[in-house]
C-alpha cells in the first residue's frame, strides 16, 4: 500500500522538478547566474534544435511520467503485470538526461568564462528517477 502511495507522490513531484533550477549558469563574473530549469532549457532547444528538443522532451518529461503512471495502473491491477519490465526500461531512459546534465556541469564547471553550479532540481529531478526505479522494481518482486 505504501508503494501505491510512493509512486503516486512521484505524479506530483515530477512537475516540480521539471520548473525546478537544475543548473545556474552564467559567462564571465560580470554577468550574474541565470538559473536553468528543465522547462526553461527545452524553451531554449524548440527555438534551436527541434530534433534534440524532441529528443529531450521524452527523455526528461514523458518517459518518466509514462512510467509513473504505467506501474501505478499495475499496482492498481488496471494493468498487467508483464508491462512492468517495459515500463522498467522507460524509466532508465530518464537516467539519460541526468547523465547528460551531469557531464555538463563537469565539462562548465569553472573555465573562467563560463562558470556552471548545480541546483537543488537536479537532485530532485534524480531523485524522483532513482525512486521510481525502485518503486517499479519492488512493484515487480512483490
């Protein structure tokens, strides 16, 4: 019953991660940090890459989600239960856009031009990620 709740929980704190700051970033110390949400990022792709946007769009946003929703259709029984490796596989594809994110920020950190700190969305962004791996692999042995 708590796992049902735990997933649930995700639905709402999925969103918030996706306006939350992920990164501040800013060039050269004159300028300040503008800080960079997931959101607010993809904003930014639409206008120059659709193919990346589109790319990120489902990475970041819909596979997570899809799978939030997908286990707690199984955990409510309005789905079968062999859609969770499926479902598994949609929320490793979310790992992705952490992974990226974090090589960023390593590649930025401080070159002296271009000076990148991480915010507290990323870590709720990964987060929700690692929980809902969890969620779904214990949905699954029980």
């Amino acid at each position: 019953m708590t796992l049902r709740y735990a997933n649930l929980i995700l639905l709402i704190l999925f969103p918030v991660a996706w306006f939350a700051p992920l990164l501040r970033a800013g060039f050269l110390p004159i300028f300040g940090l503008s800080e960079i949400s997931i959101i607010s990022g993809l904003q930014s792709l639409w206008i120059s890459d659709v193919t990346l946007a589109l790319l990120v769009t489902f990475l970041a946003i819909f596979a997570p989600y899809m799978k939030v929703i997908g286990v707690a259709l199984v955990q409510f029984k309005l789905l079968h239960r062999k859609t969770l490796p499926a479902l598994e596989f949609l929320g490793k594809l979310a790992m992705a856009d952490i992974f990226l994110i974090s090589l960023y920020v390593v590649i930025f950190r401080d070159d002296g031009y271009v000076k990148v700190e991480t915010g507290w969305g990323l870590y709720l962004f990964t987060i929700c990620v690692i929980a809902s791996l969890s969620i779904s692999h214990l949905t699954r042995r029980l």
